[in-house]
C-alpha cells in the first residue's frame, strides 16, 4: 500500500464483494433450487431460501429413481462415467507427454525438429473445429460408446508435451552427465532424476487436465448414444427436455451441483498449483 | 535451447515418442486430412459416390446469407465476451490488487467458477432466465422489463454473452493479477511521492504495462468465444431464436451432424482451422515480444 486512503480502501472491499455476490449468486440459486420440490420452482419467484428436499432430491437424482420429460438415467453412474474419463484423460495425457518430451531434449535422432512441430501443430486444432471426420475415424475404430472413444481423441494434444520440454530444457545438464558417470542409463535417469525434479508441474498439468477431461461436452455428446456412459455434464443437458414448466427442475439442478463439486473441490484443494499450471501452460 | 549432454541410442526415443505419435496420428492428422479432402468433395443423397468438385464447397459456403449471417453473429458474440470479460476482470484485478488483508480469501471465492463446464454454465444461466420460471426474469418483468430469449435474438444473445462471461472472468482476473503483482513496487511509489493520484497511477503506469498481458487475454477471449462456447449455446439458446446466436461452432455441428451435409460441415472446418491458425500465429508474436522485452 502506497498511501492511505479510507474511502478508497471502502470502494475497494465493496467493489470485489458485489463482485464475488454476483460470481456466485448463480450456483446459490442453483443450490436453493436443488433442494425444492418441482412445483415450488415453477412458482416464480422461487424462494431464495433453500426448502428441506435436499436429501430426498439428491438421492433420487443419485440413483434415477425418479425423473421427468427427459432423461432419468442414474448420476451416480455418470459422475462415475465422468470420472474415469477425466482420469484417463489426464493421467493419459502426461503420461504420453512425459515420455515424448523426454525423446525430443535428451535425445538426438532423425527428423526431431520434424517430430517436435508435428506435435506442436496439434497444439492449434480444438477438437470442436475438426468433430466430422474425427467422429468418422473412431465409429470406424468401433469406439463409440467406449472409454476408450471418450477419451483417447482427447488425449491427442500438444500443450502437456510442450509444457514438459520447457521444464527440461531448464533441468541443469549436470545432473545427466553426473547420471551417465555414475553409470545410469537414460530410463534410469528418467526415472529416478527427471520424474522427481518434474512432480510440480505434473500437480499442475494433472489440475488443468482434470477439469478439461470433467467438463467436456461437445465430445460425448457425438460418442456417446447409450445412457450407460453418457458423462454427467452432457446428462444434464439430456434431462432438459423442453419448455420451461415440464422439466423437474429440482433434479436438474442437483444434478448441475454434483456436475460442479468435484472440478471445484479439485480447484480449490490444489489452488496453488491450479494457478501455476494455468499461468504457465499458456506461456 | 539446447542440450549438451544427449544420450545414445538408436531405438529408445522411437519407443517414447511412439505413443503420442499413433494417437496425433490416427486422431488427428487423419481426420484433418479427411477434412481437407471432404471439403472438396460433395456427397450425392444417397452417400453412395463421391466426386470431386474442386472449391465448390467453399463457393458455395461464402454464397450463403446463412453462413455470412453466422459469421457476423460470431463476430459480435466474441467481441462482446472479450471486452466484457476484460473490462470486468480488470475492474475487479485492481481492487483485488490493493487488498492487503484477505487477498487470497478473494482470490479463492473469484477462481472457482473456472471448474464449471460451460454446458452446467448454460443450464445455470438458462434456469436464471426461463421466462415462465426463472427468477431474474421475473424481476426484470416487475421491473417494467420484458425478457424473453425464446422471442428476442436479442436478449438470446445476451443471455450467452453473460453465462460466457462469467464462466470466463476467473480466468482473465488471474492472469491480470499476476501480470500487476510482477509489476515493481517502487515505479508505483515514485509516482505517489511525485504526487500521482490512484487514477492517475493506474493509467499512466498499470495499464501501460499490462498491456502485454491484456493482449494476450485478447487473443485467448477471441479463441474462448469461437470455439469453447459450444456448450453454452446447445445448453442456453440451441443456436435459436431463428439462427440468431448460431454461432460458427455451432453451425458446423449443426450441418455436419443433424443436416448431414458433410460437403459444407467439413469446408466450414477447415475455414475455422484457418482461424484458428492466424489466431495462434497472433498469439505467438506476442510471446516472441513478450521474451524479447522482458
């Protein structure tokens, strides 16, 4: 703080309260509507205080023991469907990129610049710009409705492999020669020098992977047509059927809230290494 | 960069990079091949034969009132999520900046909204909205305000526009943050002992400098509300009233997978790859200045 201003500490302190209100007023809503019963939602305005279906609401939605208009396939499932694809992805991911980020610094071989920006091209294309063809190869591969079909075109991107590159660019060169004359052979040193020194930026990678595996949508929504492994945020959308009254709105929005829980839980818990690996992928 | 110390072998990098290679391969070199290869081809309605037609698609494409509608549609739709998401990120990053108490406890409660899927996102902001049911359309009907999303292209396109951003602001309120933390504090004293006001601080010093930075976010907003908004549109507004918040993304799932014609799905693709790339080539002049001056 530069100087004291009083009335400017007060701005301050109301700026970024109206600002964290307005952030999350709308999961409060969501929440109060989840704990309600469907005809108390379709009384506008519904209450803002949270009513005493939150048990009931959350285990129907839990199990799909009750639904409406839409889908009523069981969360419980999905969160489990979203789960291990949100591992897979991001575990697949480093792994993936560890390993070829690896072969380009410590290793000189034919075409290895060829390689390097043959990976980083991929870095540029989101799947959501190339969705025909890409569907097309893996309904060929017969890979729709698979864990395999939600998750490996996903792990085909480039930002983990060049994240890693940069960090073992910055990995002091004594500590491979020192490996080599202590006679340690390159997976050994992989293994027991550069995996070690890399545990920070494998945190943050793991955080930004979750989250991207957890939340996608378009993706499912193409490969996915049985409600055994429909992901739960693309469920959600499958359990809004139409017109504003029809749906159960309670249940939707319980489902929203079990949707948010874990990526914000991942989020919160790993703040630190949230922030650093956002503020370091992108550079 | 590089190293000096290497190791030898004829086999082992093939063996690592091997994985990573097959899925960039089959995934995708493969289907963007297919895209460029489709986009030139057209489908009869039966999808029995194929013939080459040369840039008839892409003819065809930018013959269209549709496809130059969408263009325009996406056009307001991200410069709209860019300078709002900026502006209030930047608002709420230089209050947060001078906290000196409970600074991280504001950090916190700002950055969570990073973890919600844009389609929860859409849902949330849909369910705010409905206009039989929702509650802030209800007070803005007290209010004397008729909001309807169903009816009006315009508030459809409002309504994306503010789930888009919401879920965007902790995103740009980080980086705005570090990039003012890394800011040296003497520059900000100097000025206060030559006697600059907080207003005149900012612009003078603070903004100048995080310029680089809300560059950047520029570009990355741009490329938020092209393609990662997908999810809000299909959840929020399906791409309706009409076509009117149809945006480019959503046009090609659109054509290639509910109008089945591949033809034109697949030229739109490569149009947006296109995008894509002079977007990145933007993005990386940046990073080239950013190495350079810093």
């Amino acid at each position: 703080m530069v100087e004291r201003r009083p009335g400017l500490d007060l701005l301050t302190h109301l700026v970024l309260t109206i600002g964290v209100l307005i952030v999350a007023f709308p999961v409060y809503v969501t929440f109060v509507a989840s704990t309600q019963t469907a005809e108390a939602i379709v009384q506008a305005p519904m209450s803002l205080v949270p009513g005493d279906r939150l048990w009931h609401n959350y285990s129907a939605v839990l199990t799909g023991s009750e639904g409406g208009p839409g889908s009523s396939a069981p969360v419980g499932r999905m969160m489990w469907v979203s789960l291990v694809s949100a591992l897979t992805i991001a575990l697949g991911k480093i792994a993936i990129s560890l390993l070829s980020a690896f072969a380009i610094v410590y290793f000189r071989f034919p075409f290895r610049n060829f390689f390097f920006w043959s990976i980083f091209v991929t870095l540029m294309l989101p799947v959501e710009v190339r969705i025909a063809p890409t569907y097309q190869v893996v309904s060929d591969l017969g890979m729709l409705n698979t864990y395999a079909g939600l998750t490996v075109p996903l792990i085909a991107s480039a930002t983990a492999t060049f994240l890693f590159r940069q960090f073992f660019l910055t990995v002091p060169d004594e500590l491979a020669e020192a490996a080599r004359m202590d006679g340690a052979g390159p997976m050994r040193f992989f293994w027991d020098v550069l995996l070690p020194l890399s545990r920070t930026s494998i945190a943050a990678l793991f955080v930004i992977q979750f989250i991207y595996g957890w939340n996608q949508y378009l993706w499912p929504l193409l490969v996915t047509t049985d409600e055994n492994m429909y992901p739960v945020v693309m469920g959600i959308k499958r359990m809004i059927a139409g017109g504003d009254a029809v749906n159960e709105w309670n249940l939707v929005m319980a489902t929203a809230i079990l949707a948010m829980l874990p990526p914000a839980a991942v989020v919160l818990l790993m703040q630190k290494w949230f922030v650093k690996g956002l503020v370091e992928t992108e550079k | 960069m590089e190293k000096r110390v290497r190791f030898r072998s004829l086999t082992l990098p093939w063996l690592l990079l091997a994985p990573q290679l097959a899925v960039i391969i089959v995934f995708f070199f493969w289907p963007a091949g297919q895209a460029l290869l489709q986009s030139v081809q057209m489908q009869d309605a039966f999808g029995t034969s194929t013939e080459f037609v040369g840039l008839e698609n892409f003819q065809r494409l930018f013959a269209d009132e549709l496809y130059i509608e969408s263009f325009r549609t996406t056009a307001v739709f991200s410069i709209l999520v860019a300078v709002c998401g900026i502006g209030i990120a930047l608002l709420l990053a230089v209050f947060a900046d001078r906290v000196v108490r409970g600074a991280s406890v504001y950090k916190t409660l700002m950055v969570w909204p990073y973890a919600v899927a844009a389609a929860v996102a859409g849902v949330l902001w849909l369910f705010m909205f409905a206009p039989s049911i929702g509650m802030v359309s209800f007070w803005l009907r007290a209010a004397g305000f008729d909001w309807n999303h169903l009816l009006n292209p315009n508030h459809a396109m409002a309504l994306i526009v503010m789930a888009a951003v919401w879920k965007q602001i902790s995103y740009n309120f980080l980086f705005f943050l570090a990039g003012m933390q890394s800011i040296p504090k003497s520059l900000i004293e100097a000025a206060a002992i030559d006697g600059a006001g907080p207003w005149r601080r900012f612009w003078s010093i603070v903004f100048p400098l995080l310029s680089p930075v809300t560059f950047f976010l520029l570009v990355i907003n741009i490329v938020y509300a092209f393609f990662e908004t997908f999810a809000i549109v299909d959840a929020a507004t399906q791409g309706g009233p009409g076509k009117a918040t149809s945006i480019l993304v959503y046009k090609v799932y659109y054509d290639g997978f509910k109008g089945m014609d591949l033809g034109s799905s697949a030229a739109q693709s490569v149009v947006l790859m296109a995008i894509v790339i002079a977007l990145t080539v933007a993005q990386f002049r940046y990073i080239e200045k950013k190495v350079q001056y810093s």
